[in-house]
C-alpha cells in the first residue's frame, strides 16, 4: 500500500466515525444530548420498560411547556 491509498483509508474512515455519532431521531438525540440520558437506572425488561416510557413522556411534556409558553407570551404583547 502506498501512503496515498493510507489517506482514502483514512478518511473514509473518519467520515463513518463522523456518522456514527448522528442520532436518526430527534427525540433520541435529545435524550442523550440535552437530558443526559446514558444509561438506564433500573434493572429487568419490565423496569427498563417502564423506564423507556417515561422518556417520550418527558420529551412531549417539556415541547407542550415550551409551546405554551410561547402562546402566553404572544398572548401578552
């Protein structure tokens, strides 16, 4: 191998890993990102269940807060 066939390699390389770390879902990416999520807390499928549920439910509680708030803003100019 040459160096040049070393530097394609390379870089295709550091673009996969650049793809890797993109989440497919904005909830996903919020999760992890803004909420801190990394790991779940509680142990056994139905807790991990449980647990997986909670963190939509706090996603669209947070955009429902975030959206009224806009409202009662507007409503008050």
């Amino acid at each position: 191998m040459s160096v040049g066939e070393f530097k394609v390699f390379d870089s295709e390389h550091q673009m996969a890993n650049q793809r890797v770390g993109i989440e497919p879902e904005p909830v996903f990416g919020d999760k992890k990102n803004n909420r801190g999520f990394r790991r779940f807390l509680l142990r056994g499928l139905a807790k991990v269940s449980l647990e997986v549920g909670w963190l939509p439910l706090a996603h669209n509680l947070l955009k429902k807060a975030a959206i009224d708030d806009k409202n009662q803003r507007a409503k008050q100019r």
